[in-house]
C-alpha cells in the first residue's frame, strides 16, 4: 500500500490522542456525571454547526488547491483572509441569538461558543495547510499532542473547581496552539493573492463547503437533536458511546488523510483512472479495525460502558449500533475522498446532500418515535444511503474492484475474534477469575485482537505483504 506508512503513523497518533482523551472523559464522567457531559457535547454541538457556515468549504478548497503544488502560498493567504471574514460575521450572528443559543444549551457559555469556534477554525487552517503541503504525518503527530494537552488543560482546570467551565476553557486553549504550531511547521508565507487565486477557491469551495457540513452531520446530527427530546443524561451516555465509535474510525480517518494529496497529486496532470489503485488500497484497509470492532462492541459493548460508570451500561445496543454507522461511513468517506482528490466537488456536493436530508430527516423522525437508540440508527441508514450513492458517481469516473476477497477474510477473522471474546467473557460470569471490570475488558479486547490479526495474515498474503513493506521491523517471513 503506498500510503500505508503515513496512515500508520497517522493512525498511530491518532490511537495515542484518543487513549489521552479517554482518560480525560472516563475522569469527567466518574467525577461530574453524564449530564455535565451532556452539556459539553451540546456546546461542542453547537461550535461544529455554527463551524461549518464560518469555514463554508474554505479549509478544503484551501488543502486541494496548495496539493496541486503552484501557487500554494497565494491560496492560503487567500484562505485567510477569507476564513477572518467569515469567522467576523458568524460572531456576530452567534451574539445577536446568544438568548436562544444558552436556553437550548441550558448554560451562559455563549462567550466560550465564540472562542472554541475561532480556535476550531485556526485549528482547521492548520490542518488544510499542512495537508496540502503533503505533511500528513505531521498533522497526525499534532493530532495525538493537542489531545493530550486538552486533556491535561482540562483534568487541571476540573481540579481546580471549574467544572464545565474549565472543560470548555481547555478545548479553546488547545485548538488554538495547536493550530499556531500546525501553521508554523507548514511554512507557508503570506504572499499576496490576486483576484484569480480567491475565484479558484470558491469555484471549489462552492461545492466543498457541503462537505464540512456531512463531516458535522455524521458526528452532531444525532447529539443536536436529542437536544430536542431527550435529557443532559442520556445525551451523555450516547456521547461516550459516540467517542468510544470515533477512536475505532481513527485508522479509517488516518487512510483517508493520506490518500487525499497523492490521489489529486497523481490524478493533477493524468487521467482520473490514475486514482484507482490508490481507492483500492484504502478500500481494502478502510474496515481494517472497524470489522473486529463491530463484533467486539456486540459482546463487550455494556462491559466497555461501565468503565465511565453503571449508569453508562444503558448504551450498549447504542454503542454497537453506532458502530454499524462507523463501518459503513469507512467505506463511504474513501469513496468521497476520491471525488474530492480528483476534482470533482461538485459530486462530492451531491452525495453529501443526499446523506445530510437523509441524516436530518431520519433522525427527526426515529428519535421523535424511538428516542435515542433512533438516533443511533438513523446515523447508520444515513452512512450506508451515502456508502451507495457514493459508489455509483466513483464507479462513472474510475475503473476499481471492490475488495470483495479482504474484506471476507476480515470477517472470518473477526468471527474467531468474537469467539474468543465471548468464551472469555462466559468463563468470567461463571468463575469470576479476574472480578474486576476493567482488567476484563482490557484482557478479552487484547485477547480478541490478538487472534484476530494472527488469523488475518494467516488468510491474506496481501495483509502480510503490507505489513512486512510498511513497519520498520519484518514480522513476517
């Protein structure tokens, strides 16, 4: 896999950031509660939509165009200033309905609305630029350092008494480091652009800025209406939930990081037909973890969610359910990732339009009827809609095989996987050898993912020649 070693370290990183942040929110959720963190993911909900109007495409229009290598200095200074205007006016709008904004959330935090927002947005320049400076690696590395510095900022100021506050304060402050860091290790300089370098961003933008919004829907449609119907709590619990899902999407996150700048670098001055084997790649690694994952969330899932606390168990048919979602989102976002490298946002704009209707509207209507498990798998209709609208446009633009055969074997070997948990699992109910909820989990999940990548590379040849080309250390003869 050519893209292999930067997804690993991308993916890597990304594993060493969530281990950080599951520190922090196991410690939030056994010391203030799932309704305080109900209300966190509301304010984080709020940022991520009112995020999207202020980045409207910018950041990714930003990312494709310095990867095509010309003028990469001119399109970010472009980027910009055009992300500071936005930025302008949507503080604006956020303090003209601060009213309707605290009744929903429940808490005066419109203040801290603002500042997450403009780090979020500085974070996210920094992301595009160093992306399209071909620097995936180093994103991935800083991904993992402001995790950790978030979550030491926040544990500190949690602490010291400031409860909510002090979660807020510390999601700001790292964005916002983070994001001066990111910009300075990409270099570029600020060099005036001329009238051609912002159309060419917006002809991109105009399209891509829907993007933004299906990367928001797939994580903040379900919290943002559960907002709607549902109690702090419960919310709470689906966030964890929710989090526990992201960190199985992180090596999903790490493929589709890295084939981005090489499929619009190879497809730049070639045909589109050039992007096929690199699509087949990620296609054929985007369930890697995510396969296993689904399988150990169905056995595990309530034993995993009591970690947080007992009153966190009430998710387990959320979690796996969420995962469902998770896997078919992989699949999806690589297909996109695909339309976006080549130049075709406007594909891109019409598969992200079908999965956001279809994420709104079957969210509305299944946690109107169903309450929060509805939520849950209208996140998971929604991802598999996009999964197949998203193949359809893909497939008229590059010739690509399915990986029908690895995915396959990663089901087998997910199966020994799960047997292997479960048998753990039933020997503990009936012995209790370990009695203790924690050691369990951890044993049985390393348990299971040892049989299960020892039965992976003993079916796939491929697997074992991607492993023996991308690690420093051969493991396989």
């Amino acid at each position: 896999m050519r893209i292999g070693q930067t997804s690993l370290i991308v993916f890597g990183s990304k594993v060493a950031g969530s281990v950080a942040g599951f520190v922090a929110t196991l410690y939030f959720a056994r010391l203030l509660g799932a309704g305080v963190l109900g209300t966190y993911s509301l304010v984080l909900a709020v940022v991520a939509w009112v995020g999207i109007v202020g980045k409207v495409g910018i950041t990714t229009a930003v990312q494709k165009r310095m990867s095509e290598g010309e003028d990469s200095d001119e399109f970010f200074t472009a980027g910009t200033l055009s992300l500071l205007i936005t930025f302008v006016a949507m503080s604006a709008l956020v303090y003209a309905f601060r009213g309707p904004l605290e009744a929903y959330i429940g808490r005066p935090v419109v203040g801290f609305v603002l500042l997450i927002l403009f780090a979020t947005l500085l974070n996210a320049m920094s992301g595009a630029a160093l992306t399209g400076s071909h620097l995936v690696h180093v994103q991935g590395l800083l991904s993992p350092v402001r995790m950790i510095l978030r979550s030491v900022t926040q544990i500190g100021l949690v602490v010291l008494g400031f409860e909510l506050i002090g979660m807020l304060a510390g999601q700001a402050l790292s964005y916002a480091l983070i994001g001066v860091v990111g910009i300075w290790l990409a270099g570029p300089s600020i060099s005036l652009p001329s009238r051609r370098h912002f159309v060419e961003l917006f002809e991109y933008a105009k399209f891509a800025w829907l993007g933004s919004v299906e990367r928001r829907a797939f994580g903040w449609v379900d919290v943002t209406v559960l907002g709607l119907f549902v109690s702090s709590d419960l919310i709470g619990v689906y966030s964890v939930a929710w989090t526990i899902t992201t960190f199985l999407l992180t090596f999903d996150t790490a493929i589709s990081n890295a084939t981005f700048p090489e499929i619009s670098s190879a497809t730049a001055d070639a045909e589109n037909q050039a992007a096929a084997p690199i699509l087949e790649d990620a296609l054929r690694y985007a369930g890697l973890i995510l396969v296993p994952g689904l399988v150990g969330a169905a056995i595990l899932g309530p034993r995993i969610l009591r970690i947080y606390g007992r009153e966190f168990t009430v998710g387990g048919t959320v979690l796996t359910t969420l995962v469902v979602a998770a896997l078919l989102r992989s699949y999806q976002k690589q297909l996109i990732t695909t339309l976006g490298a080549i130049d075709r946002p406007d594909l891109t704009f019409n598969v992200n339009l079908v999965f956001i209707g279809s994420n709104a509207t079957l969210n509305l209507a299944l946690v109107y009827f169903y309450g929060w498990l509805g939520a849950a798998v209208a996140t998971a209709l929604s991802a598999g809609i996009g999964a197949v609208v998203a193949y359809r446009y893909t497939a008229k633009l590059v010739d690509f095989d399915l990986p029908y055969a690895m995915v396959g074997k990663q089901v087998l070997a997910a199966g020994v996987c799960g047997a292997v948990a479960y048998g753990g699992l039933r020997v503990e109910e009936s012995y209790r050898l370990l009695g203790h909820n924690f050691a369990l989990v951890l044993l049985l999940v390393g348990l299971g993912a040892g049989a299960y990548f020892t039965v992976l590379s003993g079916l796939s040849p491929t697997f074992r020649t991607t492993v023996r080309e991308n690690l420093p250390v051969e493991y396989f003869g």
